[in-house]
C-alpha cells in the first residue's frame, strides 16, 4: 500500500497547536484537529472525533496521532506497509509501559512477534491509531451515543463491540513526551513505550513478524506489585479488577512454592539486594517474580507458535533490540509513578539486567505446570 491512499490527522489542543503544527510538518502527516471547544470540561473524545472526521476523500485508512509524541520520518511508510499487511484491522503503534496492554507487548517481544491482539478489556491505546475508513465511520457513529471523555476507553469499547480488540506493534517507533496531561493523566507520571525502537529495527517485525494472538495468563506490574490477568478475564464480572499474582496463581497450574524454589535457587542475592537498596526489598522481589512468569508465558508462546515463528523468518539484530528495549522498560514501568523520576541510566541498567536473569529462567516454570495441569485434568 502506498502513503497516497492513507489520511492522516493531528489531534491536539490550541494550547498545543503549534507543537501539534511542527510534528504534523516534521512526519508529512494531514492537518490539525483542533479541539471544538477548547475551553470547555477537558474531553480527549470531543477532539478525536474532530480527527477521525478529517479522512480524506478516496482514503482507504486514516491515521491519528496525538500531539505529544515523538515519532520518525518513515512512521507513514511503516504504517502504510501495516496496513498493506493487516488491511481490516485496527492497528496500533505505541503501547504504555505500565499498562496490561503493555505486559502484552512486552511478553510478545520476548517470544520474538512483531505483532500481539490487545487485552479486550483495557483502554485501546490511541497515541497512534489506524483504522480502515469502514471501521472510522462505524467508530464516530458509536463514539456519538456516549458521554464518555476519554477516546481510548471509547474505543476499546467499540472494538469489543466489533468482536475483535486491536492489533499492538511490538516495536514501537512513536514515543510519548512529556508528563503533562490536559486530559488528568499526570498523575500516572512519566508514561513512556513499552518497546522504543528505530524505524530500521522496528520494520523487519512490523512487516514479517508473526502475530501472537492468544496471551493464555499474562503477568503484569503497576505501583511496585505483581498481578496476573487471568484466560478469559474480559468475561469476569468486573474486567478491570487487579488479581494479585499469589491470587491469580492456582488457576495457571502453578504454585507458589514452584515459584519461590527457582527463585530462592537461582536469583542472584547481590543483584536483589541492590535492587532492594535502591527500591525496597519487596519491589525486588516482585520485580524479579513477575519477570520470572513473563519469561515463562514468553516461552511457552514462543513454543505454541513455533509454526508461525518458522514461517516469519528469524527475527535477527532487530528481534534482539525489541527484547532488549522491553526488558529495559519493566523495572522503571513497575515503581510507582512518583518513584519513576529516580531511574537515572545506570540504575535502569541495573534493573534491565535484573529483569533478564529472571526472563531466563522463565523456562524451569514450564514442565512442572504443565505435570500440574495434566493432573489437575484427569482429576477433573
């Protein structure tokens, strides 16, 4: 698919117009949706609907980014060829490090995809979001019922209506600046992409990598602690409930024990207790358990996916720098937001490795829960 036949809209506010104005000119992307009513209660959806309108006339897709990213130069390029790949999917290149979004992405990386099916009852990331014209105009007609502000919740909304969540890129090229938020995010801090690559790592992936489109269990971290999204969560009672990792556990065929074992057995005591100078012994200890199962699901992806992997080639240098930068923003999407400030490089490398030596490990999980599981099933 060539760039001519994708539209393209900055969404942004007049307090950010001219910021929104450089990063339109600088990535050749379409005009500036301006919010209608800048001076009313703040409404990320009222100015989103203002982009998803601006579609081109003859456009097959249409893109909207918001104002306070960063991206490169091929970013229409890359999204153009996503499109010529996954023409009737919603597409989405730039996923938050803290988020169950996030621990998706980031246990994709792992596994080595370059493409993982959004958790269904989260926000849908719209940072920068590509939609077929058909999908477009279906959004602004559901969009226009809701009172809602928030466009991301919106969407994933609509994509749960539609009856299938969006596509996140693995390797994300667009990164979000700046902490402030018109929208009352600021206090979620420094919010940044869960896999930050360049264009020339992030094509190969985006163009061949294979999709990973069913998660099983997936870990995830916020304020400094362990969780696990259960199979099937969006069908709970209430989708957005947290369930600690220690809660969550029995139904993954795992057991505590089996957990503490391979930690007690193979975490380095040094690299804990430095980690727990700086960050407290017990974020230490989650950080390490929930990379520990992140390794575990990553493998047992990667082994699930085998044909897949196969057919899309190996992943290389650029599959390698996708896994580094996700391992290198687990620790500091993990603290608290107000603690995020005090990762200065050499303690992000700190965590980074710390993180890897519990991802590599993920594998001793694998035969024991699956011995779990089987009996689990014959009992049953």
């Amino acid at each position: 698919m060539s760039t001519a036949s994708l539209s393209s809209a900055v969404m942004t506010h007049p307090v950010r117009e001219e910021q929104a104005a450089a990063l339109a000119a600088r990535l050749g992307l379409g005009g500036l949706a301006l919010d209608p009513d800048p001076d009313g209660p703040p409404s990320a959806l009222r100015t989103a609907l203002v982009a998803w309108a601006a579609r081109a006339e003859g456009a097959g897709h249409h893109l909207v980014v918001q104002d306070d990213v960063a991206a490169p130069p091929e970013l229409l390029e890359l999204v153009a060829g996503s499109v010529a790949r996954f023409p009737d999917e919603a597409l989405i290149f730039y996923t938050n490090w803290h988020a169950r979004n996030g621990a998706a992405a980031r246990l994709a990386a792992l596994a080595g995809a370059g493409w993982v099916r959004a958790v269904p009852e989260e926000f849908a990331p719209t940072l920068a979001i590509c939609l077929p014209v058909r999908m477009v105009d279906a959004f602004r007609s559901f969009a226009a019922e809701t009172a809602e502000r928030h466009d991301d919740e919106v969407m994933a909304a609509f994509l749960r209506a539609e009856g299938r969540s969006g596509l996140l890129a693995v390797p994300s090229v667009v990164e979000h600046i700046g902490t402030s938020s018109i929208n009352g995010h600021a206090a979620q801090g420094i919010r940044l992409a869960v896999c930050p690559v360049g264009a020339a790592e992030a094509r190969p992936l985006l163009a061949r990598g294979w999709v990973l489109e069913e998660l099983e269990w997936l870990p995830y971290m916020r304020y400094g602690e362990g969780y696990l999204r259960p199979v099937g969560h969006e069908r709970d009672a209430d989708p957005r409930r947290h369930l600690r990792w220690t809660e969550a556990l029995p139904d993954t065929g795992l057991t505590e024990g089996q957990v503490w074992e391979v930690v007690r057995r193979h975490r380095s005591e040094e690299a804990a207790a430095a980690v727990g100078r700086l960050f407290g012994a017990a974020f230490a200890d989650e950080l390490w358990i929930h990379c520990l199962l992140l390794g575990r699901q990553a493998e047992d992806a990667a082994r699930r996916h085998a044909v897949q992997r196969a057919a899309a080639g190996p992943a290389g240098a650029a599959g390698a720098r996708v896994r580094a930068a996700a391992l290198s923003t687990v620790g500091p999407a993990g603290l608290p937001p107000e603690r995020r400030p005090e990762v200065i490089p050499d303690r992000a490398a700190l965590m980074a490795a710390y993180a890897e030596s519990a991802v590599a490990c993920g594998g001793l999980l694998l035969e024991p829960a699956a011995g779990a599981m089987r009996r689990r099933v014959r009992r049953g």
